[in-house]
C-alpha cells in the first residue's frame, strides 16, 4: 500500500487501534474501546488542535514498538512536505510526542535542493536479529529530487528511500548505502511498494519492490547480509 491507514496497539490493551494519516490535516487516531467501537483520541494522544496542521502532509503510516517497551510508536511518510513523522509513545500508552529528530527518522531532504518528500509505504522487520525493529521506507519519484547538474554528475539523489538501522537506545542510523540499498539514477522509477522478509529464515534480507503495472518481484540485490561481519561489528 502506498498510503492509507495503518493498525497497531499503541495503549497496549490487546485491542488493535487505527491510525488515519491526512494530506491536509493532522490525521487521526481511534482507539478501539474494546466493546465493537473506536473512539477518536487524536488530540489526548497527540496534544494538538485539530484545526491547526501540525502534522503536514501524512500519506503512509506504520505502527510498531521501536524501544521494546510494550508500546508501538507511529511512522508517518509524507508528501509534498520537507520531512517525515516519527511519534514516540510515551506515558504508559497515552501520549504521543514528536521525536522525529532526536530518533533520526525526520527523513529529511537535501536542504540545498529545496526538494519535497515524497513518501510512501514503509514497513519494519528485525534485519540485524538483534531483537529491535529496523525501518525501510519509500519514495515515489527518487529522481525529482535532481537537478539535470546533478544527474550529469552523478550524484546521489536524496530520496526518501532509506534503511534505517535500530541502534538499540532510541535512536536509527541511516544505513542505506551500507546495506547497499541506496538507489542509483538507473533505479526504477516509480517504486511503489516494499517488502522486507527472510523467506528462507536465513538471516539475510530480500528486499521486494513493485513498480506500476509490473507484478511484485524480488530485488536483484536481494539477499544482502547486513549484519556480517565486520562490517557491522561496531553497529550491530
Ligand atoms: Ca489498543
Ligand atoms: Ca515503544
Ligand atoms: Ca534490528
């Protein structure tokens, strides 16, 4: 999915609750209230007013537990704007506060290149088998980013498609051209969606992608290894 709305437990009640990312509004939560219900709980949990955008922009979103601690903390992709959302679940399950720069997830673009985020569907899986989730996530149009100067150069564009590795104190480290995920100018355009597994539950990566009207299939470079050693020793 490119965008849309995304399912976790961020009270850690057992009952899944439901998050709505807004191009032109903030977004809402709905807490399930475990009697066949959902309750809207955007503003207890996030502290903003509603008519103000606080959160710009939100297209894909994802759910999970970046900290272990019971409660999952929210992703938000976005579009047209000049950074993601990452919301970092505080207060025993109750509160959501921004931590979007101190976590490292902000997914900025070159600030020289005046360029947008176009965000898509991310999703996380332990690559590292350290027991904390890492974090991918995907660009619309990597190549919009690049100037024809930039492309007859060769520069690396600044996408939002990154690979974000868990450092295990609440903090990710951009680990995109390590793991060799870093997309090239002869990259697909259009890359739409994402999937990290480990079918072969080898401890590697494959690494899935679809394009426009082309089926899901698997990257060539799938089955990088990010964790061997010693390239990750101090990391990992
Ligand atoms: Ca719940
Ligand atoms: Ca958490
Ligand atoms: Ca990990």
């Amino acid at each position: 999915m490119t965008g849309g709305a995304c399912v976790g437990d961020p009270n850690n009640d057992r009952y899944p609750d439901i998050f709505f990312p807004s191009i032109h509004k903030n977004g809402k939560l709905y807490i399930n209230d475990q009697n066949g219900a959902f309750l809207d709980k955007s503003t207890e949990y996030f502290g903003y007013d509603m008519n103000k955008n606080k959160v710009n922009r939100g297209n894909a979103c994802m759910f999970f537990d970046m900290n272990n601690d019971g409660y999952d903390d929210l992703y938000i992709s976005t579009v047209g704007h000049k950074r993601f959302y990452f919301f970092k679940n505080v207060a025993n399950g109750t509160k959501y506060e921004d931590a979007s720069f101190t976590a490292g997830l902000e997914n900025k673009k070159n600030d020289a290149s005046q360029a947008m985020t176009a965000g898509f569907s991310m999703d996380t899986a332990d690559v590292d088998n350290d027991g904390y989730l890492d974090v991918v996530t995907t660009e619309w149009l990597p190549l919009l980013n690049l100037s024809p100067r930039d492309i007859q150069f060769g520069k690396a564009p600044p996408t939002n498609s990154r690979f974000f590795l868990n450092l295990r104190n609440e903090t990710f480290l951009d680990f995109t051209a390590k793991a060799n995920l870093e997309p090239s100018l002869h990259a697909p355009k259009d890359l739409y969606f994402e999937k990290m597994c480990d079918e072969l539950n080898k401890k590697d990566l494959q690494y899935l992608m679809s394009k426009i009207n082309e089926p899901y299939k698997k990257s060539e470079s799938s089955g990088v290894t990010l964790c061997s050693k010693p390239a990750c020793t101090t990391l990992c």
